[in-house]
C-alpha cells in the first residue's frame, strides 16, 4: 500500500491516494499512516528533485508531526 501512495501522489491522483488511505486506515494505526504518508511525500520530493523539500522532511522527524 505504502508503494501504491507514492505512485498515486506522483500521479497527482488523488482519488487513488484517497482510497489508499482509507484501506490504510483499516489495518494501520494514525501513527504508521503518517509514517507512510510523510516517507511517500519525502520520496515524491526526491524523485521530482524538490531538495530542499527532502532535506526538510529529513530533518524533521515524524515525531515532531504527532503534538
């Protein structure tokens, strides 16, 4: 599923991304859905060269997005 986000976001399809979450959702907790949505946007940053975006993902950890 996680692979299938990636793609979807790439894609710019977010109906796909949607319904991805959602099956997500069902078997994962929030904290691992975040987990795979920050690491597919890292992913989408690097392979469409946004380096700055990467980078800042990088450096700030998943931690910091749960409060």
């Amino acid at each position: 599923m996680p692979n299938q986000l990636t793609h979807a976001l790439r894609d710019r399809d977010m109906q796909a991304a949607t319904a991805i979450l959602a099956e997500m959702q069902q078997v994962m907790t929030p904290r691992q859905m975040m987990d795979h949505v920050l690491v597919a946007a890292e992913r989408l940053a690097w392979d469409e060269g946004d380096a700055q975006v990467a980078r800042w993902l990088l450096s700030n950890p998943a931690q910091r997005w749960y409060g």
